[in-house]
C-alpha cells in the first residue's frame, strides 16, 4: 500500500502510523461524542494483521483531523460465507468536528475505496448516512437480499460494488451480513465497560 494519497489543495492522505493512535481515538471520540468507534479502531489495529485492514488518516497543515478504517466483512447466505478478501467493512469514519464540510471525509474515503480496488476487493459495505455515502454510488444492501445481523433493514445499511455483477453472480437470498469477530469483541468490550462506570 502507498503510504501518501495525492489529493489537491490543503488536505493530505496517508496511511496511519502506530504513533498516531491517540490522535486518532480523540478524533473518533469527538466526533461520535463517545468512545466506543476510538475502541473499535484500537481494537483492530491492535488484534488484525495489517493486510487484513486499511486505515488512512487524512491532515491539514500536518495535523491530523481525520480517519478511516475499513476491516473484513462476511455475507452469510445458502450455507456458505463469502468474507475477506472479497468483502471489507467501511467503519468507523471520523472527522474532527472544527474541519468537517471541508472534504476530508470524502478524500478518506476515497482513499480507501482505491485501496481496496488494488487489494481485489470485490465489495464494500458500510452502515451510515444514505446522502452521504450514495455520493460514492453506495446502494441500499437490501437490493441484494442481504441485511445486517445487528438490525432489520434499513436504507442506511448500503453496499458499493467494486466488481459490478459480483454479488449478483452469488445468487443470495435472505442473506445476512457480520463484522469480524474483533469487531464485535471490541463492541462488547466498550459495553462492558461503560456498564462497570455506571455502577
């Protein structure tokens, strides 16, 4: 993977460092006003090897103020599961709330969606804003018949094909889409401890 993305004027693109983790929880955890998308990116750039995620972060005047992450997914279907390295999760964004509406969320994502077209990613799934990610050309999950297992559908949940005609050619029916385990462990982590502040 390159470690620097061209993107015009003042916002530059790269891949993130070990050394830029606190930056990138404290950014998360502004911009969600919590700390739970912080300790899903600690989670997985502690506990996936690097071929398996993508994290990008995205500065102006040498300042972090943005990250992406994109880890495996699997569609779970018929009997038989389609995961990585067809499938990859876009999730968490996260932007520094001072420098939103500047395009450093769509350089990341961007960004991102180039690097796993070089990685052979055929998919790209993401739970967020329909106006936000159609702009990518991401389309509700549901015209596949695939859902997420967390919640009922929704045109929230969408999908980016990067293969045109690749999830067609899997014949899916009522199929159901799941993070990775580190996903869904460093979830249940940050529940759990919240729960152990209330008490």
């Amino acid at each position: 993977m390159n470690k620097n993305f061209n993107v015009s004027g003042d916002i530059s693109i790269r891949q993130s460092k070990k050394e830029d983790l606190e930056q990138i929880i404290a950014i998360h955890n502004s911009a969600f006003g919590g700390s739970l998308e912080g300790h899903i990116v600690s989670s997985l750039l502690r506990d996936l090897p690097d071929n398996k995620i993508i994290s990008i972060v995205g500065s102006i005047h040498g300042q972090i103020v943005g990250h992406v992450l994109f880890s495996p997914v699997s569609i779970h279907s018929n009997g038989t599961e389609i995961g990585y390295p067809h499938l990859m999760g876009l999730a968490p964004l996260g932007v520094q709330p001072t420098t939103q509406s500047r395009g450093v969320g769509s350089a990341l994502t961007e960004a991102g969606l180039v690097e796993c077209r070089r990685r052979g990613v055929k998919a790209v799934f993401v739970l967020g804003h329909p106006a936000y990610y159609t702009r990518f050309a991401f389309e509700p999950a549901i015209k596949w018949s695939i859902t997420y297992d967390k919640m009922e559908s929704t045109d929230a949940f969408m999908v980016l094909e990067l293969q045109k005609g690749f999830l067609q050619e899997q014949k899916l029916e009522s199929a159901i889409l799941k993070y990775s385990h580190e996903f869904n462990a460093a979830i249940e982590k940050n529940e759990q401890s919240n729960k152990k502040e209330e008490n």
